[in-house]
C-alpha cells in the first residue's frame, strides 16, 4: 500500500530515487529500433578508428 501511495504521489511529488521497473520502462518507451543500433555501431568504429592507433603506437614503439 505504501509503494502504491508513492505511486500515486509521483505526479505531484517524483521521487529522487526512481523505482527499477519505472526507469526499465522509461528506457524501452525511448528506444527507437534498428537506428541506435546503427549509430551506436558508427560511433564504436569511429572511436576505434580514431583511437585503436594511439593505443597501439606505444606496443610498436617498444617493438624497435
């Protein structure tokens, strides 16, 4: 009963701390399929296009 209170209290008063299940569904209200699938691909090659050679530059410095 007192989780249902808080419940209806939502609306006038949110909470600091958001329920699980609120945020779980939150985030499966914002998902739009197939196009954060695409950009998240993009954005994992571009940083590791980017980034993987900086990485990678002091392993082959210390090669020679």
């Amino acid at each position: 009963m007192r989780y249902m209170r808080y419940m209806l209290l939502d609306d006038y008063m949110p909470s600091k701390h958001m329920p699980l299940d609120r945020l779980a569904s939150l985030l499966r209200n914002a998902t739009i399929p197939y196009v954060p699938l695409e950009h998240m691909l993009l954005a994992w090659l571009l940083v590791f296009d980017y980034l993987f050679p900086f990485f990678l530059f002091p392993f082959f410095f210390s090669l020679f």
